[in-house]
C-alpha cells in the first residue's frame, strides 16, 4: 500500500484518527457551549505554558476527560508533550499490577500468561526515537523501555507454519498485526515505560505495544494479546484504509522523515 484509499485523503485531507491521534466523530456528538469549548481552549494555552507538574495534572485530566468525550474536541488540545489521546472504543477498563494479564498463544509450543511483574523481571531495552503519526503530527526523542517481542516469541516457541502476529487489547475492539519478520525486531517492544515514566492509562497503559519504524497506529494502546498466526489479519486501521505495512515516510501516501 503507498497512496490512501477513499476516505483516507492525504496530508491536506480527513484521514481516520490513530490511537494517540485526534478523534474525527462519526456523527454529531453531545452539544458543547460556547463556555466549555472556550475553558477547554484555555486549560490546554495554560498547560503548554506551565511548569512540567502543572502539564502532568492537566495531561492527567485530558486524558480521563478523553475517554468520555463524544465530540473528539479533546484531540484538538496539546497535551501530553506534544501526544494528543484518542481512543477507538467509547471508554476503556482501567488495570493495575494485581489486575493486567497478557497471553501469548496460537501457533506456539508454549501458551504462556504474564503478569506485570513477569514483565517487569525479564531484561528491558530502552529505544529512544521520533513517534510519527500518519496525520502528521511528530513527537520528538520519545523514550520507549520494554521486553522485546521477540523475547516473549522465542520463549513461547514459535511453531515453524507461523507467519505472522495478531495484537488484541483489553478496549475490546482495537487490533493490530505484523509479519513474524517484523515482529522480531530489536525495535518492536512490549513496552511498560515510555517518556520515562510507567505508561499511563491514557497512553495505553499498563502495557502496550511500540513498533519504532513505523507509524503511531501500529502500536496498540492497552495490549492484552499476543496471537502467532499463519498470515497477516488486517488490523483495526487496516479494515478502515490504512496500510498493513506501515513504514514512516513510506506508506500510507506520506514523504514524513524515517524515524530508522
């Protein structure tokens, strides 16, 4: 896939949001007064200006306002160290380290289930790249630390037919898929931490996926599951327009920079 479909227009066009991308409505939503849109306006002038415990707390309060926001109108504020939130499913289940599970099973030798702590005790690697999302917005020298996918598949034991990966997350809708070539890369994480800091529910967190060379739609927010399969199965974006294969600047009808 390199140019967009119908309804995925180019870069002075709509395209469909990513999941930390900015929300385009499928139809009207809840109205909003004259006095909310201009408060919400206000918070987000006031937290690219404040100090960085002043963004925490407003970055806090977006992304929870975020998931209760029918209009998309949080997507169009800045937040989150340039990251806008948005979210496919009409809210998301909260979990904790008593809480979070993810499975590993399919075509392996091994199903296993990790814990957080499970996680948390396998050796981490820190990737520090650009994240780009296909709508065109950069955030800079984004810290992601995490297990290496290809930990986790060598441990399960991938079974020799296997050819590609399937991701579910705990929304209960979103999806998302790469080829097993692609999955064991060094720069495929199942990452805990990004910017430094554990990964926050907003952002996806306990746990979600970092794909680094390609754009932001590919790495699931709120990851629960992790499927060997014998061929690609379209992700949720996919279904809706957007290349499987996503390489930055080379997907998607888009000339952005690499980030590899």
């Amino acid at each position: 896939m390199t140019s967009p479909p119908s309804g995925a227009a180019g870069p002075d066009g709509p395209r469909p949001a990513e999941p930390d991308g900015p929300a385009e409505p499928d139809g009207p939503g809840a109205p909003v007064g004259r006095r909310v849109v201009l408060g919400m306006l206000g918070l987000g002038a006031a937290g690219v200006a404040a100090a960085p415990y002043l963004q925490r707390g407003l970055e806090n309060f977006l992304g929870a306002a975020a998931d209760k926001d029918p209009t998309g109108l949080t997507g169009l504020l800045p937040n989150g160290g340039g990251f806008r939130y948005y979210s496919v499913a009409s809210s998301v289940p909260r979990r904790t380290a008593r809480t979070y599970r993810l499975t590993v099973d399919g075509l392996v030798r091994k199903p296993a289930t990790y814990t957080l702590a499970d996680l948390r005790a396998m050796p981490q690697t820190r990737i520090v790249r650009d994240v780009q999302c296909v709508t065109g917005w950069r955030v800079p020298d984004t810290p992601f630390e995490g297990v290496k996918l290809s930990q986790l598949l060598d441990a399960a034991g991938v079974r020799p037919e296997a050819r590609a990966i399937r991701f579910t997350c705990f929304d209960g809708t979103y999806s998302e898929s790469l080829t097993l070539t692609q999955a064991r890369r060094d720069d495929v994480l199942v990452a805990l931490r990004m910017q430094d800091e554990p990964v926050s529910h907003s952002h996806g967190g306990p746990v979600r996926l970092y794909v680094a060379p390609m754009y932001f739609y590919k790495s699931a927010k709120w990851l629960s599951g992790i499927t060997v399969t014998s061929s690609v199965r379209p992700g949720y974006w996919e279904e809706r327009g957007y290349d499987v294969d996503a390489w930055v600047g080379r997907s998607n009808g888009r000339t952005d920079t690499p980030t590899v």
